[in-house]
C-alpha cells in the first residue's frame, strides 16, 4: 500500500511523530507547505497530521476540503497537543471529531507533543503565556488547573514513539 504522511508542525512535535510513522509504515513523508505541489492521486493511504491550538486541529480544513476528492484511499489524522493523553480535554475532543461531518468516517488519534518555548513564534508565545497568566490569576482554582498552570509555564516533552501504534494497526487493519 502505498502510504504517504504529511503534517504541519510549529515546533517540531508533529513532524518527529509524522517521522516516525512514515519509518514504521514505509511511507513518504512530507511537510503540508511541500504536499500542496505534489500529485497525491497515486497514494492508497493519505496520513495528515497536525498539532492542536485552541482545541481546534491546525490546518484541518486543508484536509478536510480534499476528503470527498480522495474517495477509495484510506484516510487517516493524528493531532499532537500539549495534554497528556489521558485528559479529559483530548478525551472529549476526540469523541466530539466523530460527530463533525466528513470526518465520521476518518479515525483520528491523538499524541502527546509538548511544548517548545524556544521554537515557538512570538505569537504563539504571547498566546500561550497570557493563557498561563490568566489560570494562574483564576480564582477558585481547581487542583488540575493549578496543575496545568505549572506545567505549561515552561518547556517539556511528553512525546514517545510508543503513540504512533494505534495509527500503525490502524492503517494495517
Ligand atoms: C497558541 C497555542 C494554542 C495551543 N492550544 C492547545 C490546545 O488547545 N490543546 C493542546 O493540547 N495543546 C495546545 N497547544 C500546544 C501545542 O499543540 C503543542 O505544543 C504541540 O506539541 C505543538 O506541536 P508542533 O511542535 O508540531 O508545533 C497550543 C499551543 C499554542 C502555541
């Protein structure tokens, strides 16, 4: 089968999971700026994955406007956050995905990324320390807000090949 993973990475957390697939899969891999010029009508299985920002999949739409042009290919997306998989947060949106049309009939997995302070873009920092800035200063807080506080005020990587199985079997299956 002819695979190919393409993904959209800030930081780098998507594009190492986006790798590691690619080597697990024998699959080519390309960053979406490169996919946009090639002819994909040769594939048999499109991967597309991205990191998530504001509990939405970056660049999602790019993928979700080819869907119904890909009829016949085995599509499948991963999105990669700064959450540990066991959120309650990822829990809820990836059951939310399967409710959103075009995307029901696409299984979407989810990777624990990270977060990189020193690669980000000035925007992205800005947004993500006044996001730190304003749970820290909320009142009322839970003990997983406190939690989430503390660790998104620095750097960290949860990332681990151990993730990408379920996207393997997926595409074997
Ligand atoms: C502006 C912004 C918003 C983000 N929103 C979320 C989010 O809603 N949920 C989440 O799990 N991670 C969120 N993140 C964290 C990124 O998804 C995480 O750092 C990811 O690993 C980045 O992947 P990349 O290295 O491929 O760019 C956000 C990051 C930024 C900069």
């Amino acid at each position: 089968m002819k695979t190919i993973v393409i993904y959209h990475s800030q930081t780098g957390f998507t594009k190492q999971y986006a790798q590691w697939i690619a080597e697990g899969a024998r699959a080519d891999c390309l960053s979406l700026s490169q996919a946009k010029s090639k002819n994909l009508n040769d594939y048999d299985a499109i991967i597309f994955g991205s990191w998530a920002r504001a509990s939405a999949v970056c660049k999602l739409s790019w993928f979700k406007k080819r869907i119904e042009g890909w009829k016949g290919k085995k599509l499948l997306a991963f999105c990669v956050g700064a959450s540990p998989l066991e959120s309650p947060e990822v829990q809820k949106a990836l059951k939310e995905h399967f409710h959103e049309p075009k995307l029901q009939e696409i299984p979407l997995f989810y990777c624990p990324g990270g977060l990189n302070y020193e690669k980000m873009s000035l925007s992205s920092r800005v947004m993500m320390k006044l996001f730190v800035k304003v749970l820290k200063g909320k009142k009322d807080q839970t003990p997983q807000e406190r939690e989430m506080a503390r660790m998104i005020s620095s750097s960290y990587d949860l990332s681990d090949k151990k993730y990408i199985q379920p996207i393997l079997d997926c595409l074997n299956r």
